[in-house]
C-alpha cells in the first residue's frame, strides 16, 4: 500500500481477536502437594502425580510420554520429545 501497489490495506479489515481472561496460574502448596501425593497412593495414577509434582510437566507432555524418553540410573533423566492434545 505505501508503494502504492494496492489500493487499501487488506489486513485493516481483520478483527481482533477477543480478549480472554487471564487468571494467575495458582501452584499446590507443599501441604496440597503432600496430601495428594497421600491420596493417590496405591492407585495406577500414583506414578503419574508423582512425576507431574517433580517435574512440572504438562498434561500433554505427560500423555505423550514413552519408555525411551525415560533414563534410570545415577543420572536419571526424562526427556520431553513430544506433546499430546489433552
């Protein structure tokens, strides 16, 4: 438009998009941590808190994880290669 190549500017008729409430993400306390780790204990999704609560990983991250992105040893170690639609 400023070389005058066309005559308006396409992109002026694009909306907005709409603005979405951003809330602060809040953490589990220690204390929240604790009972929950408590709660789930012996149940097929013990693992799974556990290893959210350490690492800090997504739901997504979390489902897409594999046997092969997970090393056990003296330097244990997870590697995140991929991320589900959770």
């Amino acid at each position: 438009m400023d070389d005058g190549l066309i005559a308006s500017n396409p992109c002026s008729r694009v909306k907005k998009a709409a603005a979405r409430g951003v809330r602060p993400m809040r953490s589990l306390s220690l204390e929240e941590a604790s009972r929950l780790v408590a709660a789930a204990e012996g149940t097929r999704d013990e693992a799974l808190i556990v290893v959210a609560l350490r690492t800090g990983m997504c739901q997504g991250e979390l489902a897409a994880l594999r046997w092969e992105d997970i090393e056990l040893g003296p330097r244990s170690a997870i590697t995140v290669r991929h991320s589900a639609d959770t």
